[in-house]
C-alpha cells in the first residue's frame, strides 16, 4: 500500500513539474523578440528593473516613482518589467502596451510571466516575487544588489545606489 502511494505521489510530483515547466515562457520585448536580462546589465552603469503588473493597483505609483528616478538619475538604466505575460504573449502585450500608454512610460519595458520571473530570480538564489510593484538593483558589473517590493521612491533608490558605490 505505502509503495502504491509513494509510487502516485512520484507520478503527480512528476506531473506537475511538467505542467510547471510548459508555463514558463521567455523573457520578450514588446515586439515579442526573446531576450535575457542578463544582456540589460553589467555594461559599466547601474541598472534597475521595474517590476510591474497592468491590474496591479499600486504599480501606477511605483512607474511613477521611476519616472522620477530616470529624470534625477539619468547615469542608470531604467527598464521596466511586465508581468502580464501571465495572460499569453499576445494578450500580455496588449495589456502591456495599455498600461505603458496610460501611465506615460518613458523607458523600455519587457514582457514575461511570473512563473518565469520567479525562476529566474530563485536561479539567482534569491526568493521569488512577493508581489508588485517591485524593484531588481544591478551594480555596473552586473551583480544583483536588491530586490525589494512595493512602490519605491526615486530618492530611496538613488540613496541605495550611492551607499552601495561607497562600500
């Protein structure tokens, strides 16, 4: 009996690691073209990742934030990270596209889904996404420096950035 179970548990496990797999998708730009986050970073500059999702209620004040941080501190890359690839590519994009039209993004912006966002930061050894918005901090050699949610304001970020370069 224990063995049938064990042997269930075993083919479930397997099912879902499978099924777990197949909704992981690329990192894209907006145009849908494959891309890696690791190619946006380690170019001799800072680099941050907003963390967004189109019906996340309080992303509207974190892209605003950025905005702000963008305007102030114009030596850091700024690239904005959607998270509505949980709807599919082309839906993701339309929604995307959307919320990038209504809140005025002035920076570029990926699309990808959750799933694969959390795998790639677990890969990095880091815990997956608590929720959004949310912050990724690069330094110019391109080693992750933070990640923290919630909608960050530019002059906590620049404050970050420079108590890091002092260390």
């Amino acid at each position: 009996m224990l063995k049938a179970l064990a042997k269930q548990l075993k083919i479930l496990s397997f099912m879902g690691l499978l099924s777990l797999s197949a909704n992981l998708q690329a990192f894209t730009d907006l145009q849908g073209k494959t891309v890696e986050l690791k190619d946006y970073v380690g170019q001799g500059k800072w680099t941050v990742f907003e963390v967004w999702s189109s019906d996340c209620p309080y992303c509207p004040d974190g892209v605003f934030y950025m905005k702000d941080f963008k305007a102030r501190y114009p030596q850091a890359n700024l690239i904005g990270i959607s998270l509505d690839g949980d709807a599919g590519q082309i839906a993701g994009r339309q929604l995307a596209q959307g919320f990038i039209k209504k809140h005025q993004i002035n920076f570029p912006t990926l699309l990808t889904s959750t799933l694969e966002l959390d795998h790639f930061l677990t890969k990095q050894g880091e815990q997956a996404l608590i929720g959004t918005p949310a912050l990724m901090i690069y330094n110019p050699q391109g080693e992750l420096k933070g990640v923290e949610s919630g909608a960050i304001i530019a002059q906590d970020v620049i404050d970050f950035i420079q108590s890091e370069q002092a260390k």
